[in-house]
C-alpha cells in the first residue's frame, strides 16, 4: 500500500509535528509532502523521511515567509500529482488538505483546527495586523475561506484531535469528525516528590497574543506570586517588560529544562484557548495540576477538582480567583500521571491505525469489483507495538 502525507509546512517542532512522527511510525513507508520544509528545524524522524515540497518552497525566504504565501497554497496543493497513492492522509492546521485525491484513493484528514486565520479566529489576526496587511487579509481570506470550504468535500473522513475542533469542523464544513486526542510522549515526564518541589508556577508555550500570557503574568504581579515563563514567540518582549519582581521570564529553554520545572512546579497556568492543548497534558504526565480557562481543549483534558482548577473568562481577576481556589485543594501527583496517560503515544497509535483500516475497509467493501480500494496487512504495525 502507497501512503502519502500531507503536511501544511515543516518549519518547526510542535504540537502537529508529533503527530506526524507518530504517522509515520504507523506507516513507516510512506512519503511526504508539504509546502516548505526546513531539514534543519525537524527531527531526524522526518528528516529520514522522502519529503517533498509545493512550489511554494521555491519562492523567497519561504522559511520565514510562509503565511504570507497563504493565497498560492491552494494551487499548489492541486498540483501534487498523487495518482501512485492508495492512502492519503493530510495533517490539516494550514492548507493541507485541499489536493486533488485519485479516483481510487482513500484521503483521511487529521485536523488539528479549520485554520484559524480564516475561520474562528480571523478578526483577532486582522485586529493586531498592520494596516496594509489588514486591507489585504479581507480579499485574499475570502477567496481562500470558499476554497477551504469547497476542499473538505475532497476529503472521505475527518478526524479531529478534540470535540471541540470536531464543532469546528461541523460548523464550518458541515462533516462529522472521529475525535482522536494527539500524541504526548507521557514516558518523556516525570514525577518527583514533594520534597523536591518548588514555590512557583509554571507558564510554558509560544508567547503569542491568542493564548493571553500577559493576564497570568499581570495576576502574578498583582499577587506578588512567583511565575516561572518558558518560550518563545512575538510577545517574549512584552512579556519581559511586563514582569514584575516575582515573574522570571527564561524564554525559549531546551526540553531538558523545561521537564525539570513541569515536574518541579506548583501548578502549570495555561490562560488561552487552545485547540487541544499539549502543555496542560504534559504537565499532568510529570504529577502536575492545571489553572486554565475553560475552554478548548483543556476542558476535555483537566478533570476539575482532580487534576486542575478552572476560570471561566479571561481576566486577571478569575486567575487569582482560580489561584486562591487552588491552593485551598490538594491534587493527587498520581491522578494527574494517570489522567495524562490516557493520551499516550501508544493510545493514539492503536486508535488512528484502527479507525483508518475500519475506512479501508468499509471503502474495499463498497467499490466497484474492478477497482478495489486496498486492505492493509494485519501486520501493519507502530514502532512502540
């Protein structure tokens, strides 16, 4: 069986690119496509991978410059000739999902969101875009929104990483979505005992105004409270000015720094409304609570008076409301390691493998006996087992 994977673009390391090395361990055979890819910033898992780029690509400093291309996406897309492919699966977050799928051909979307930028989140983008760009977001949006829209009839089944994108998918696209949570690497955490626990809170993840760091970082200050900051992104400036004495703001940090505060902290504070929300799992995966808004994805995955505590608008008042209701409680490090598990690398593996051979199936059943769509092996198997 030929497997394609689309991906909107390979300039980093997050939450989607997880789950595309969690793909491929699925199926290690398959080749890769999206619009720009940079070797330097992936893993050596993708990197081993045949990875082939649109031409968007080509075009100057696509590396940094890749949204702005955001109108010449869907051409681009269309031009991928992926006739020799028995599976397509596109990683949907940008522009992904839109090729033009063989007759004989399954295509499976995993979407993270319906993009923002266009959809449930266009007018705070526009909001805080410089003038030019705000005239320009009006018609390019809009003939990539139809695009987008018309596009998701090219896909056979969505899957979606949380119920609350699957709404989206409804609302925007009018298609029913399976709900497969990603992968979180729950063996990479760990717990330690209360004796080596610190007296701050933990603010971790890309600085960008959607996820509103700068309530926690006002709370903290208003509370004389300590909070440790970890990441990168357009506000990491802001935020360093907005610190008060009791805030340490350490930016961007490698994965070994940013595991020790996880397991050392008093509570991760997650203030924004994330699609899934791979922060607050792997905070509980290390013994850890959550202080997060009640919206999203951390709904679905912090258990209130068990594994966190919820506010329930985004002001600096309800954080120090929910701080205060915290530290009135005891969380059990257990519960928390337990609560993240049920999002493991190996859960969301089995499910994915399973649900694609179910739409195989069903779609070998249903064809015209002289165009079969394949069955995979029974031997078809992840890395982990």
């Amino acid at each position: 069986m030929r497997v394609a994977i689309i991906h909107y673009w390979l300039v980093g390391m997050r939450g989607g690119e997880k789950v595309l090395e969690a793909l491929l361990r699925i199926y290690p055979q398959a080749d890769i496509f999206t619009h720009v890819y940079d070797p330097s910033a992936v893993s050596d898992a993708i990197r081993r991978r045949t990875v082939r780029q649109t031409f968007i690509g080509a075009l100057p400093m696509a590396s940094r410059l890749y949204k702005n291309y955001l109108p010449l996406m869907p051409m681009a897309l269309e031009q991928l000739d992926l006739r020799q492919y028995d599976l397509i699966i596109s990683s949907e977050a940008g522009p992904a999902k839109g090729i033009i799928p063989p007759p004989n051909a399954l295509h499976i979307c995993y979407c993270h969101s319906p993009m923002r930028y266009i959809w449930n989140m266009f007018h705070d983008y526009r909001a805080n875009a410089g003038f030019l760009k705000r005239l320009l977001m009006l018609p390019a949006a809009h003939y990539v929104r139809n695009w987008d829209a018309v596009s998701a009839q090219r896909v056979d089944h969505f899957v979606a990483n949380s119920r609350t994108v699957a709404s989206r998918i409804a609302r925007y696209y009018h298609r029913d979505a399976e709900v497969i949570p990603p992968p979180v690497m729950v063996d990479d955490f760990e717990v330690v005992r209360e004796a080596e626990r610190g007296d701050y809170y933990l603010m971790a993840g890309e600085l960008v105004a959607y996820k509103r760091p700068d309530l926690a970082v006002e709370a903290f200050n208003t509370m004389r409270r300590r909070l440790v900051v970890i990441g990168g992104g357009e506000m990491l400036a802001a935020i360093r000015r907005m610190a008060g004495p009791t805030v340490e703001v350490l930016g961007p940090r490698p994965f070994s720094e940013l595991r020790h505060h996880y397991a050392r902290c008093q509570a991760l504070i997650f203030p924004g409304e994330e699609d899934f929300g791979l922060v607050p799992v792997e905070a509980m995966a290390s013994g850890r609570p959550v202080i997060a808004f009640r919206r999203g994805g951390a709904g679905e995955t912090v258990v209130e008076g068990e594994t966190g505590v919820f506010f329930d608008e985004q002001s600096v008042a309800a954080i120090i409301d929910a701080e205060q209701r915290f530290r009135a409680q005891s969380f059990s490090p257990e519960a928390c390691r337990a609560r993240a598990e049920r999002f493991a690398t190996a859960v969301f593996e089995r499910r994915m493998r399973s649900f694609v051979e179910s739409c195989l199936r069903a779609a070998a059943a249903s064809s015209p006996a002289s165009a079969p769509r394949p069955v995979p092996a029974p031997a078809l198997v992840s890395a982990r087992g």
